[in-house]
C-alpha cells in the first residue's frame, strides 16, 4: 500500500492469539485442564461472563493478564457450578490453571508477533485502539509492549466501543494523519475492519477462527493469515 503514514493496532485477538477468538483459547484452556463440559456449555458461561464484566466492575486497572484471566474464570466457572455442570469446590484449583493456560498462550502469540511490531515500529507512528476492561496499560506493561504505541486508546477509558467507527476515528486523530493515511490493523471484520473502512482507512484483517460460523466463512480482499503478513502490506 502506498502512502501508508501511520499504524492503528487492535489488541485482543490481533496481537495476543493469532487471530482467533479468545473463546477458542480458553476453551482449549478447559479441555486441558478437564473441564467436564461440551462446547456449547462452555460458550453459554463465556458470555454470561462477558456480560458480568460489562456491568460490575471486577477489573482493576493494576491487574495484569493474569490477574484479568483468574477472574474471569472464576466467574464462568461460578456460573457452571450454580448450574450444576461442575462441583464448587473444583472452582478454586481449575480458575488458576486454566488463567494460566491462557496466560502462556498469549504470552507465545505476543512474542510471536513482537519482530513484526518492532520492525513497523521502526517506520510508522503507531497507536492501540482496543475494546478491553480498563487495564490493558497494565497489560501492556507486563507482556513489555507499551513502548510500540504513541497512544492507547481504551473503550473503558474513552466510552465508546467498537464498532463504533468513533473510536477509530479517534486513533487517526492521535495519529494527525488523514483516514487514508493510516492502515488498521485488527481479527474482526464487523467490529475492526468494516468500522474502519467506513471512515476511509486503509485494512488488514488477521483472520482466524472466529466466534460464530458466519464469520469463518466471511472473506475480505484485507484478509491476511498471519500478522507477519502486515509487513508485506505495510514495508
């Protein structure tokens, strides 16, 4: 892409899984650590989750990754055991082990991805642009990233949230380019890619597995496997 001036990254699933959708993740986090639900169970607690998340406040700005993963398993594993898929007392030996799991998993896909950002960040400006709890500052921190990005900008922090086109709009901003000056880099079509465009941005989309089977089987002309790919559309 010519003209390219500026980089705005999406976090969770771009960076730190390969993107694929952190349900899949974690669910692998349950199988290794023998979970005894099927998929569809599993899913019903991961939103339930999700849904907790987004009303009360569990995640403090200081937790890091882990810290954020913990709690979050305890909660869908909470919402097995009061519905009688899992015993209670299983809670507190299976919320760590599959939060570290998960950790370890992010940990691989972010060092995984760290050359390619270092090499971009070698030639472009570059700002974060994630829906997240309103810690992902410490989770940077602690997987050593915040030093890639000029500016974080949180839909916790800032109250709007992809895929709201606002949001990316306010990346561009941080970045004091034009729309089109700037390449979005993100693992979801409706709520990265798509917004994005509306605004005249250039995409990439690092697609893997998704959440629904619709998104699978979605395809974009932005489309790349791997985020390495980035460095062919972007150097």
């Amino acid at each position: 892409m010519e003209n390219i001036k500026g980089i705005i990254f999406d976090y969770g699933g771009t960076i730190d899984s390969r993107g694929t959708h952190w349900s899949e993740i974690i669910w692998d986090g349950y199988r290794q650590a023998g979970v005894p639900v099927d998929k569809d169970t599993f899913r019903e607690a991961y939103v339930y989750a999700e849904r907790e998340l987004a009303k009360v406040r569990h995640i403090m700005p200081d937790d890091n990754f882990y810290d954020l993963l913990y709690k979050k398993m305890r909660i869908e594993l909470q919402y097995l055991a009061d519905h009688g898929h899992i015993a209670q007392e299983s809670i507190d030996i299976l919320s760590p082990q599959i939060a570290r799991y998960c950790y370890e998993a992010a940990k691989s896909s972010i060092e995984e991805a760290r050359p390619t950002l270092e090499k971009l960040r070698g030639k472009y400006p570059m700002v974060l642009v994630s829906n997240f709890y309103g810690n992902i500052e410490a989770v940077l921190a602690d997987f050593h990233l915040s030093h890639f990005f000029d500016k974080i900008i949180e839909s916790a922090v800032v109250g709007v949230r992809k895929p709201d086109p606002r949001i990316f709009a306010m990346g561009v901003e941080a970045l004091g380019l034009r729309p089109e000056e700037v390449l979005v880099v993100g693992d979801s079509l409706k709520k990265d890619i798509l917004p994005a465009e509306s605004l005249g941005c250039r995409t990439a989309w690092l697609k893997g597995k998704g959440w629904t089977a619709e998104e699978d089987a979605a395809t974009h002309p932005s489309a790349i496997k791997k985020l390495a790919d980035v460095e062919d559309v972007a150097l």
